[in-house]
C-alpha cells in the first residue's frame, strides 16, 4: 500500500491533507530521510513528525473500561472512543468493539479492526467463555449455581433456555459467573431471574484473556499470542 493511503486510512487526515504533509516534508523514515507519498517502507520505520504511525490494520486491543462509558460511536454521554486518540475512529477499516459492556459495567473490553476476527469471536458456536464479577443486593441463597448450570433457566421475555453456566461465590453477596452467551444484560437479567439485584458488574476475562493490571480507562495492543488465548478455556496456561 502507498504511503498517501496508508496514513489517510490510519486516520491522521483526508487524502488531500496528507499529501499536504508530504509537501511539508513531515514524513520521513527512521533515519530522517524525507519519504514521498508513492514510496514504499516498512511500517515500523515510518516517521510523521518524528513519531513512529499508530499500529496497522490487523489491530486488536484490550481495555479496561470504566464504569459511565458507553460502548457506541454517538451517545451523548462518555463514549468508550474518548479512551481512545481521537484519530482512531477515523481509521479504516473502521475499529470496532468485540460486543459491549452496558454503561454500569466495567471491564475487559476488547477491539478490533478484523472483521472475521470480531465475528469469530462473538459467534454462538465459538461458545467463547465471559467471566464476570457480581456484587449483589442481597445474600446468595445457594440454589444459584444449580440453577445457572441447569440449562433450563428461561430470562424475563424470552422462551429460548440459557445455556449452561457457572457460578462460584465469592462471599455472601459476591459471585463470579461464567457464560457462554451474550444476550442483552444477560448477567444482570440472569440474577434478577432468581429473585436477585446486581449493584456491581465487573468483566474479568475473555476466554483465557484475563485483564491482570491494565488499570480503568487504559488499553494496550494485543499480539497473536494474546489473541489466541480468547479461545482457551478461562484459567488456561
């Protein structure tokens, strides 16, 4: 791919605004060469300004999102962008989030620029596992996980069974559940399906992705590695 297209698409500016900062003699190499906009390198040895260029297509990124973002690109509220150099959402092909988090839950949220990575992951036969933490209204009763783990637990407005999860207390109105799905609020809807209140939701892991140390508001780029643990079973080495 040519300089010029490369850079408009990772977002920095329109066509006509980069070919302004080829004329402007912004873009160089590592070495300081001075590059052309038809020129051809390597992307790590790509300078504008004398900065390395944002990660190429093909990016994945975890987050750890706070607590008030919303995962879309238009609510009038904090949206989980703003977390984000401004210039990204300019990118394409375009950078999306693998599913959402409502905007009381906080968590692993992870992106992605790969449509047939995002779909792969987000597919009811990938069965991939999301781990959450719950903190709860009221005490357990401790029927909770023979019922998640039944597969005949039926949500408020829906007929199709959940499939089976499972539930691990924690404390007395701690929980940490595992799930296969992702229907809408499914954790919150799940709890209140057995006469229960979630006051706290926390996404600790996605698949054998475990979000560690990255503190609230914070992401970094994943490599082949990272990605292909979202398909190992949770607690796997």
């Amino acid at each position: 791919m040519k300089l010029l297209k490369l850079i408009a698409n990772l977002g920095y500016g329109s066509r006509k605004e980069v070919t302004q900062m080829f004329r402007e003699g912004r873009v160089t190499d590592a070495d300081g060469e001075v590059l052309y906009a038809d020129d051809k390198v390597e992307h790590a040895r790509i300078r504008l300004d004398g900065e390395p260029l944002d990660p190429p297509p093909g990016l994945v990124l975890m987050m750890h999102k706070p607590v008030g973002y919303t995962c879309s690109t238009k609510d009038a509220g904090r949206i989980v962008y703003d977390l984000l150099p401004s210039r990204w959402r300019a990118r394409s092909p375009a950078l999306s989030t693998v599913g959402r988090l409502d905007r009381d839950t906080s968590g692993l949220l992870l992106w992605t620029d790969d449509g047939a990575l995002l779909h792969r992951i987000i597919s009811p036969r990938a069965a991939v596992v999301k781990v959450y933490e719950a903190t709860l209204a009221h005490d357990l009763r401790g029927d909770e996980a023979a019922s998640f783990a039944s597969g005949t637990l039926v949500l408020e407005a829906e007929t199709t069974p959940l499939a089976p999860a499972k539930l691990e207390a924690l404390g007395p109105r701690r929980a940490r559940l595992s799930i296969s799905e992702g229907r809408y609020h499914q954790v919150r809807r799940m709890f209140a399906a057995v006469g229960n209140h979630v006051d706290a939701l926390h996404r600790s892991a996605i698949g054998g992705l475990v979000l560690d140390h990255l503190p609230a508001g914070e992401w970094r780029a994943l490599g082949a590695d990272d990605v292909a643990t979202v398909f190992a079973a949770p607690g796997a080495k």
